[in-house]
C-alpha cells in the first residue's frame, strides 16, 4: 500500500514540474514576445492625420487657361486629393467589392483574412499573401516598405489599429482613394480617371468605375491599354461582387457589362498648347513659390490664356513662316549680302550654340529621318525645324534630301543625343494682350517650342525702329504741336561717335525737299521729321514717356532714338502699345489670375494697378495717326479687316527686325520677325513681313468667334 501511495505522489510531482515548466516556457516567451513588441512599437512611425498625409504626398499642379480648360501639369507623382466628403459614392461601393466588403464592419484587421493568408503562406512555404484590408493596404502604401516579413507584417497590424483610432473610416479610404497606384504613372482615382476617361472621378459610370476598381490587384497587368479582356473579365468579377454585396442589382451589373468603354488613355487633350505661355506660367511660377512647391504642392494655376486666341497665333506665325519660305524668304537667300556660316569642313570639334549657323553636308535620308555630316560626325535634322517645307515645296519636307548642303544650328540635347535645326529662314514671335486688364491672351515664342524653346516674345530684346514714333509724337502733342505741325524732308547732318558726321535716312533713301505734317510722317514713316520733331521736343522727355510704359531696355539719350534704337521684348512693345488702346493708362502685364491650393484656398490674385501716363486727349489725337497707318501708310495690308485697327510697323537698319504693334482697341497684339543673330533680311519691312501675320490672326480670330 505505502509503493502505490509513493508511485501516485511520484506522478503527481512529474505533472507538476511538467506545468511548472510550461509555464516558465510560455513565461519567458510572451516576456520575450512582449519584449519584441515594445522594441516594435517604439520603431512605429507616426499615424499621419488625412489633413497632414494630404499636405505632404506629392500632388500634380496643373495650369488652366481662363475658361478652365487643363494646359499643362507640373509634377512628381500624378496624384490629385480626394477628400473623404467628396468620394463618388459609385466608385466607393466598387473599391469596396472588390477589395474590403468588410471595411465599415472591422477594426482595420481582418482576422479571416489573416488566417486564409495563414494557411496559403503554409502550402506555399513563403510569405506571399498578407490578408490585408484597405485600413493595412494604406498603412503599406503610406508608412511602411513593401518588404514581407513577419516583423512588417506586425508593424502594419498595429498601425492599422493606431490608425482606426485616429482617423474616421471616410478619412481612411479618401486616403487609400488618393493613394493606390493604377498603373501608367497615375496615382488615385482622380488621376486614373482623368487618364483613362477624361473623366473626373465623380463623372464616372458603373462600367467605368468598376473597370478601376479591378485594376488595384494589377494595375499595369489588368491595364485596358495594354491587356482588354484582362481587364474586361476583372471588371466582371467586381460588378458581380457588387451584386453578391447588395451594392447594385443584376440587372445594373449586366447593363454595365454589355455597355462599350470609351477609352481615353492619354493625357488632358489640350496639354501641348501653348507651350511658350505654359513654359513662362512655369518661370513666373518657381519665382513665387519654388520649383518644389510646383511639384508637389497640388497647386491650381488659372492663367490669362485664351485658346482661341493662341491657337491662331501659333498657326499665323506659323503660316507667315511657311509663306515667306515659299516667296523667297530663305536664310540661304539672306546670307547672300552677308555670309555668318561656317563651312562643314572647318568646323570645330564640339557644335557651337544656337544661334551658331553651320553649313553642312546632307548625309543621307532613311526611314523619314535628315542626317547631315559635319566633320567627321554625323547628326540627325529635327524634322520639326522642316516644317515650313510644307508650303514651300507642296508638303514634302524631305525634299530637302535633293541638296547638297543645308544650314543648321545645334539643338537642345534630347537624352544626350544631340539634334539639329533646319535653318530655312528667320524665327518670329507674337503677344496678344487684352487692351484693358493687360492679361496676356497669346504667346508665341517662335517657330517649335520643343525644338526652339528660347522664348524670342519675352527673352528677345530688339531695337524697335519706328515702331517709336507714335510716342515721339505723343510728346510733341504734349508740347503744344498738332498733327499739322510740319518739317522738311531734307537731310540732316549731325556729329556722331568719334566726331564723324551722321546722317539719317530715310528707309527708301530719298529726301524731296518738301513740307509734310507730323500726320504724313507718321503715316509714310518718314524718319528725317522724326529726327526733326526730337529735335524739337528734346530727347529726354521721350526716354522719360518710353521708361513709363516700361520700355527700359538700352533707350539712349541721343537722337538716334528718333529711329528706334532702344530695345523691347514683344511683350514689352505690345504693353507699351496699349497705352493708346487704354486711353493712356499703363499697367503690369501679367500671365497667372490666380493660384490656389490642393484644398481650393486662394495663395495669389492678381491687382489690377493701371496709372495714367497720358492724357486722353493726346491718346485720341495719336489714334488717329495710328489709324491712317492702316489706311493709307505702311500697314495697309490690313486696312481691310472688320473694326477700328490702328498700328505701326516698325523696319530697323539693314531689315534686322521688322515689326508691326496694332490693336481693334480691345486687344494688342505685337509681331517680330528677325533671325536670331540679327542677319538682315533683304526687302523685308514690318509692311511686307510682319503686318501679314498680323492679319491672318486678326482673320482666324474674327472666323473662329462667328463660328
């Protein structure tokens, strides 16, 4: 009896040192496993409020021109905000379906769904599905890398409960909405939906909304760009979940089923407008607020562009090019009197600049593409530089393979490789400006801004030649004249650089002796009264009215300014210009109405702060001048255009620049036609060369408003 009393307490005593044991093992493990845990959570980074995640992402900006219409995106990622008040409820439903049905019943953690994870990790042997629901998708997406790792894993568990606490259910999934990559570099739903629709997320139909809902499990796979029945049966698989979820009845599914998809895939239509403008909304835009800000602060910039007006500026530049080119117009032409081309043989081991002009030899012509030889090395020709071919050999542009040798200039790099320019003939560059608020409506740098990005209708100062004359005489109105006032045509003789004598003429060489008004001078652009009228009235106070209507650049204090010899940009020329469509105020021209932030707050507004600098009185008197330049003088090529046009052209020496500067009274637009280096352009005047391009706007315009 006393052996089985001890084989029972010997038992007993095993069972106990068993548990004891146990139970210092699990002890220690959860002590470790606690351990584990806090040294975790103090690795946590901070869970981001929806107001501070929206504020830091990176968001695209974009540049609207004044009736709304997108123009151009400046950006990192291309992502666009959608706040939790502002979800389509369509497309909520969708994501849900397809991805987290349970997302308003759980805490942020599936445990079904980590436990089917569970068991697939298990047969596969590797971490390969994570169970995860939107609340842990975001916290992967925003917080963490996208590693699978036990310790990952745990991490984005116990965010994903920090983050339920912290944020409402709307605020998360507006964050996941923002969030989520959908393939073809587009971040969000906003964005996929502007891409792949040219929709806002909010137009979106159930087809529509469904079909990118799907494509978060795959987005470039699932792409219907790239792979339409992939992403046709993933579409299914969501409209029937959102049937199986009550979201939508069977009848809605199949509807949207059976409905073709419109497909835009591209960016916003009208990106590629105005690149000019666009490129100087971008310049203005790193001055204000920094190039970081630009890309990544979500910015809207409503610009002063008008599409209609910019669109017949780039095209009546683009025709008075072409046309010059098939009159004649040809820098080969031009470098007759004036040879600046190096020879192909001579030339140096590295390309010169722009607007360097090299002779080279034509090298060959495959697969639609110009290659010329200089040197010992090979370039190809910008076939965008080719296009005033079109109209000056009937559309062949490759035409120009017939020839021995071509004039080029260097390009900008594209990818290291470095391009050449066709140099057929000179550049031009246009600004229209609304008369009254001085917005700029148009602007138009040159011929292509992707092959000639230099901005000749802001960065290009030139002198303006006569294009100075409506204000010399705006100041001898000042001085008690009239337009009757006269002067004799006959030479003047004066003492110039080094004491030798100057004498002006006028631009078709001839003096006769005779009286004419200030009127008919102005009206022939005869430069001799001109120089006689600053004689009178004193150069000062022209420089002083030129400064006002901030002409600044090199205006000299002599009397060669009677001709034109200061400096101005198109634009400035054109604000300048203005003050006698205005009555004589002057104001700042400007380009950006406003800018707001992602969240649609006002950061900048433009003022308008006109100042008077001339009467009225004189202003009408000069407009009348002006007028009969159209009629009756040197710009009557456009005296048949519908309303009150009034204008001055403008041709400096040896036909460097020609110039015309003309107004209906609501809008001014300025002309320039030069060559970069200033080559002369034989017989070319601002009457013949650049009052045409004038024209052809001012007809575009008229047709395309009564359309």
């Amino acid at each position: 009896m006393r052996y089985k009393r001890k084989a029972k307490k010997t038992k007993k005593n095993k069972a106990t040192i068993v548990v004891a044991v146990i139970l210092v093992l699990f002890g220690s493990l959860w002590s470790a496993f606690f351990a584990y845990l806090k040294m975790v959570e103090s690795e946590l980074p901070d869970v981001p409020t929806f107001d501070e995640y929206a504020m830091q992402v990176p968001k695209v900006s974009r540049v609207l021109a004044r009736d709304g219409t997108v123009i151009g995106e400046f950006y990192i990622e291309r992502r666009t905000i959608m706040f939790p008040d502002a979800i389509p409820p369509l497309l909520e439903k969708a994501v849900l379906a397809s991805e987290d049905a349970g997302f308003y019943r759980h805490g942020g953690i599936s445990y079904v769904g980590i436990l089917r994870a569970i068991a697939v990790n298990l047969w596969r042997g590797e971490m390969s599905q994570g169970g995860s629901t939107i609340t842990q998708q975001v916290i992967k997406q925003v917080l963490l890398s996208p590693e699978k790792s036990f310790k990952r894993k745990l991490k984005e568990l116990l965010l994903a409960r920090q983050m339920e606490m912290k944020l409402t259910k709307k605020e998360i999934l507006a964050m996941y909405m923002s969030e989520v990559y959908l393939g073809h570099g587009m971040y969000g739903f906003e964005e996929a939906a502007r891409f792949y629709f040219n929709k806002r997320a909010k137009e979106l139909t159930l087809g529509e909304a469904s079909l990118l809902a799907g494509l978060v499990q795959a987005p470039e796979t699932l792409s219907p760009l790239k792979n339409p029945k992939g992403a046709s049966e993933r579409r299914r698989y969501v409209l029937q979940r959102m049937v199986e979820e009550g979201f939508i009845e069977e009848t809605e599914a199949k509807k949207a089923e059976s409905t073709p998809l419109k497909l835009h895939g591209r960016q916003a239509p009208r990106i590629g407008s105005a690149l000019y403008f666009v490129e100087a909304v971008r310049q203005e835009m790193k001055r204000l607020f920094g190039e970081k800000r630009l890309l990544v602060d979500g910015l809207q910039i409503e610009t002063t562009l008008d599409l209609l007006a910019s669109d017949a500026a780039e095209l009546s530049v683009m025709f008075g090019l072409m046309k010059g080119f098939a009159n004649g117009r040809s820098r080969a032409k031009d470098e007759g009197a004036s040879i600046q081309a190096i020879d192909w043989e001579d030339f140096p081991a590295e390309p010169l600049p722009p607007p360097y002009v090299i002779k080279a030899k034509i090298d060959s012509c495959s697969n639609g593409n110009v290659w010329v030889k200089i040197g010992k090395e090979r370039f190809m020709v910008d076939s965008r530089s080719l296009m005033r071919l079109f109209l000056g050999r009937k559309g062949d542009i490759y035409s120009v393979c017939e020839e021995q040798e071509i004039l080029v200039s260097t390009n900008q790099a594209e990818g290291g490789k470095i391009l050449m320019n066709a140099e057929l003939g000179p550049q031009a560059a246009m600004v229209v400006l609304d008369a009254k608020s001085r917005a700029i409506l148009a602007m138009v740098g040159g011929e292509d801004f992707r092959s000639r990005p230099f901005n000749r209708a802001t960065q290009s100062r030139r002198p303006i030649g006569s294009t100075v004359k409506p204000f010399l005489y705006s100041v001898a109105f000042m001085q008690g004249m009239d337009e009757n006032t006269e002067f004799k045509n006959s030479p003047v003789f004066l003492k110039g650089a080094g004491g030798r004598v100057w004498s002006p003429r006028n631009f078709e060489g001839g003096f006769d002796e005779k009286l004419y008004t200030i009127g008919e001078a102005l009206t022939k652009s005869i430069n001799v009264i001109a120089l006689r009228t600053m004689m009178k009235v004193g150069v000062k106070k022209v420089k002083e009215l030129l400064q006002s209507v901030g002409i600044n650049a090199h205006v000299p204090e002599d009397l060669s300014l009677a001709l034109g010899s200061c400096e101005a940009s198109p634009l400035s020329l054109a604000n300048a210009f203005a003050v006698f469509a205005s009555g004589g105020l002057y104001d700042t021209p400007f380009l950006i109405w406003r800018v707001k932030d992602y969240k649609g707050n006002v950061l900048l507004e433009h003022e308008e702060r006109p100042e008077r600098v001339l009467d009225p009185g004189i202003v009408r008197r000069t407009k009348r001048l002006l007028r009969r330049v159209v009629l009756d003088g040197t710009a009557n090529l456009a005296k048949d255009l519908p309303g009150e046009i009034f204008g001055k052209t403008g041709t400096t020496n040896n036909s460097r620049e020609a110039w015309f500067v003309g107004s209906d009274g609501n809008i001014v637009v300025s002309v320039l036609v030069g060559y970069d280096d200033r080559l002369p352009m034989r017989g070319a005047t601002g009457g013949n060369t650049a009052v045409p391009i004038f024209v052809d706007f001012m007809r575009m315009v008229s047709a395309a408003k009564n359309r």
